[in-house]
C-alpha cells in the first residue's frame, strides 16, 4: 500500500512526502480534517516510510515498501478499530485494581505508539501522555524515528498540560500526530507549537473513482449516487449499506406519495405496517427519517434551481416531478412534522401509527 493508494488531497501527500525527502520533518504535526479523510491512514504511511528498511522511490519522493518487517509491523495497527477492540477486551480482563490503573494503548512495532482516547470518557488521559514522555526520549529501537499517533486528539486539561511539555522540547527523532476534524478545540498554545497540515473531504468524483475499485459490483449510477451521500467521507463510502438505503428511500417515497397527489392509499399502509416494534424497528426507522431529511432536502434544491447539488441525484427525473406537486411552504411544514416524527419516536410513540399520522399531515399541509 505504497502513497499512491491514499486518496484525494494530492497536494498534502506531496507536501508531506517533499518534507519526508528533506528530511526535516516536523517534530509535532496537527493533521486535521473530517471523518473519513483520510488522517490515521495517511500518519500511519508517514510512519512507515520513516521506519521502512527499503524506503523505495516513486515520483522521486520517499515511498514506503509494505513489505519489510518495520512497515509489516506497523501495518497491524491499520486496522485500528480492531486493535482498539482487543486492548479494551485485554483491559476487561484484568483485576479490578489493575483495569483502573490500565490506560488504553496500540503498539504494534516498538517505536510506532498509538494513543487513542480512553474509554468510557473518549478522551486523551494524563496517564497516556505520562507513557509517551517516559519513553519518547530513547532512540528508537527498530527504526529511525520515534513516531507517537495521538488518533483523536481530545485531550483532558491535565493531560493537555503534559503534552505541551513534551511539545516545547521533541526530541530530534521523535514525531508526534495530533489527529483531529476540530483544530480550534486544541489549545492556543498546543496549536502554536504544531505545524498544521489540513485535509479536506474527497469529492465526489474522487470517492466515485476509489468506489469503482473497490465496489465494481456497483452501477456507475449507484457509485455516483453513494459518493453524494457518504459526505466526502472514504470510509462511510466503502462500508455503506446501499440495499439498506435503497429499501429505505422506497419506504419514504411511499411516505410522500399521498402529498404527491396519490390516491391509493394501500402502498402506504403495506409500509407503515412493516415498522415494527424492537430494535430492528429502530434502526428501520431511524434509516427511513435520514431519507426523508435528505429528500426534502433535494426537493428544495430542486426548486431553488440548484438540482446539481441533490444527493439523490440518481432519480432527478422524479425529484423534479414531486417538486412541482409542493411548494416551499410545503417543504418547511414537511421538515416541521419530520422533526416531530423523530421527538415521537424518542417517547416511544407507535412506529406504524406515526408514521401514518406523518404522512397524513403532510397530504393535508
Ligand atoms: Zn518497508
């Protein structure tokens, strides 16, 4: 998985990968940008074309090999959320006295530290700040630079406090990653002492093309159609449940028939029925109010001339026609009544009569 496998945000990696040739790479990095960007990838090639044995060259840039016992080491920790996992479970497992004292850490190669932020609170804990200062200043053991990978970088005050220690004087091999999609949450003088370096969300065209790679059992009308709703986010584009969203959107569309002029009312009380009580009820329902939020929301761009910017951009053929059945007036009370669908179902209200007396509002509104 050498650079040329990350994507979107070209002129980052270059950037990155220029300092890499360098050789001067920053000591303390903020790597920012939204979910699904790309932030952990992205550090953990960083760490392994440090650390690579090979250090190969591609576009005259240092690349990483994938191959060598550093970057194989290192690559366990890609998978982060099943690391994450086996810590907590490891953690679970130990005395009462001992899981307090425990703080949750990923180390897969022994100069390539993941610090993620510790359960229950999600934070970064004093404690794992305390094991980054107690062995950040040792030259590393397997590789040539010390690299700590903060992956979410929501500090508590005391162990903020610790790592600006850390930050005032790095060591010469040693780097340190804040990841984060909200740099201005970090301290003034955290930030001060970080270089920053931004990624932005993919766009659609480039989530469309990685889609055809890794989803070629896809139509190009269904890539298109998840690389608007994903939001610029990889992740969410590769694990995202196209039947589920489809079976979904066809459920709200029966929802919105009547408003639409329909008569028959059968279609509508078939799909109202199926809502169930339970928890495969809830995430049913919670899939279905996500579509309606987002058709209502493409009705408006419709009408507001902006039909480029509809997420279900696959079905504009009838997104237009629904948008001359309402007007704007329509849309606002529709999302109104959306909102208390969604309250309605926190107090527990009847899955299917609410659903019935949401679509029969709107035939009215
Ligand atoms: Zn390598």
């Amino acid at each position: 998985m050498p650079f040329s496998d990350f994507h979107g945000n070209p002129d980052v990696v270059r950037r990155v990968r220029e300092m890499l040739a360098r050789d001067r790479f920053p000591h303390a990095v903020i790597l920012s940008g939204p979910a699904g960007s790309g932030k952990f990838t992205l550090a953990q090639m960083i760490a392994k074309t440090m650390n690579c044995l090979e250090r190969p060259a591609t576009d005259d840039l240092p690349d990483f090999c994938g191959r060598c016992a550093n970057c194989v080491r290192i690559a366990e920790a890609d998978d982060l959320e099943s690391r994450f996992a086996e810590a907590m479970e490891a953690r679970e497992n130990l005395r009462e006295a001992d899981k307090r004292e425990t703080r949750i850490l990923v180390q897969t190669h022994p100069d390539v530290l993941i610090i993620p932020p510790d359960p229950p609170q999600m934070l970064v804990k004093v404690d794992q700040v305390r094991h980054v200062i107690g062995e950040i200043y040792y030259k590393p053991s397997e590789g040539r630079e010390r690299v700590y990978i903060f992956s979410d970088a929501d500090f508590m005050k005391e162990a903020a406090n610790s790592l600006l220690k850390v930050l005032e004087e790095p060591p010469d091999f040693a780097t340190i990653f804040l990841l984060t999609d909200n740099p201005s949450a970090l301290l003034p003088t955290i930030r001060s002492r970080c270089v920053q370096l931004r990624l932005a969300p993919l766009t659609a065209a480039e989530i469309e093309e990685y889609l055809a790679e890794v989803r070629p059992e896809w139509k190009a009308r269904e890539r298109g159609l998840v690389a608007r709703l994903c939001g610029g986010a990889l992740g969410r584009a590769r694990s995202f449940d196209l039947a589920q969203y489809l079976a979904a959107r066809q459920d709200a569309l029966a929802l919105l028939a009547p408003a639409m002029g329909a008569r028959d009312h059968s279609e509508l009380f078939k799909v109202t029925e199926s809502y169930r009580a339970g928890a495969d009820g809830k995430s049913k329902m919670d899939a279905t109010i996500r579509v309606l939020y987002s058709l209502l929301e493409d009705l408006l761009f419709v009408k507001s001339g902006t039909p480029e910017m509809a997420r279900n951009h696959d079905m504009l053929a009838e997104l237009n026609r629904m948008a001359e059945q309402v007007d704007f007036d329509w849309i606002v009370a529709a999302t109104e009544r959306l909102g208390e669908l969604e309250s309605g179902m926190r107090r527990n209200l009847l899955r299917s009569l609410a659903l019935d007396s949401f679509a029969a509002a709107l035939e009215k509104a």
